[in-house]
C-alpha cells in the first residue's frame, strides 16, 4: 500500500517503513506525528481524493531534526563597490512512514519496534560457511615495490649546487 500526501507545500508519495526528508515539522524524535491532507491512496484498490481522502492519514515517526547544508547567496554589482553574502542553512525534519491509515483511523502513539533482517536458514548457511572457508585461503601480503633512482626528488641536488656556486650581486666582471 502506498499514499501520496501533502506537506510543506510539496506532495511525497510513500509507502510503509519508508524513510524521507521534509520540511521542518513539530515533533521531537521517537514522536510519532500525523500528515491529514493525503491526494491518494494506493494498493489493490487506487482511491483517488477531490481533492482530499476522506478520513486517511499517513503516521510518522521523527527520527531527527537537522539542518541542511549552507548555501551561500553573494550578489555583486560590477564597477559600483557593492557585495552582500549571504548563508543559509534549511532547517528539515528525517521521517520514518509507520502506517498508512483509511477509514478514520488513528495511528498508535509509539513507534514500532525496529525489524532486525531475518537470519539465513541453517542449511544455507552451512552451505556457505564450508564455501567461505575454502575459498578464504590465507594471502601472503606482496611485498612493496622499490622506488627507483629516478623517482626521487631532484632538490637536495640542485641545493648543493647552489652552495657550491660564490653568490654575485650585478654584473659579472
């Protein structure tokens, strides 16, 4: 299932356990917040609002709330001594979707717990671990090349020559 929905005058289109960066929302992190002016809802059946669904909302969760890179806006008049620079930095708040919710429902206030990704079946990870260690056979480190003469620095030479050599102001005679 997946929904379109509005904030911060633009539309996102999300689906659950999704993770999106919008415009700064009220809501500490770990606090779930609610977006009500959902366009669309999708999945088996699409439910196309004019110009809201009524009675569907998207739950979130606040993950953070951060601020953006700074962009810097500088303006010069050519030929007039004039400059202005100024930085930026656009406040955004990371969103994690929870639920997307039809028919009036309301969302659960706390977050659900993080899913952690399933462990492989036994066999194939048997399977796997007498690959792994046969073909994990162990690498003897290459030993480092030798720089050569000419890959050396030319200065220290060029400043004994200097050193040799009686310094002279003007002309010589």
């Amino acid at each position: 299932m997946f929904a379109v929905f509005k904030t911060g005058g633009k539309q996102y289109r999300v689906a659950a356990e999704d993770v999106l960066k919008v415009d700064k929302v009220k809501g500490e992190p770990g606090e779930i917040v609610e977006f009500g002016e959902v366009l669309l809802v999708g999945g088996d059946a699409v439910t196309l609002g004019a110009p809201m669904v009524a009675g569907a909302t998207v739950a979130a969760e606040v993950l953070e709330q951060r601020r953006g890179a700074k962009i810097i806006a500088f303006k010069k008049r050519r030929r007039k001594n004039s400059r202005r620079k100024i930085g930026h930095r656009q406040e955004f708040t990371l969103l994690r979707i929870t639920e997307i919710l039809t028919d009036g429902k309301k969302p659960s206030k706390e977050a659900p717990p993080k899913r952690e990704r399933p462990p492989k079946t036994a066999a194939a990870g048997a399977e796997g671990a007498a690959e792994a260690t046969e073909s994990a056979t162990p690498q003897t480190p290459k030993p480092a090349a030798k720089k050569s003469k000419s890959s050396k620095s030319k200065a220290p030479a060029r400043a004994r020559e200097r050193a040799k050599k009686p310094a002279t102001k003007g002309k010589k005679k």
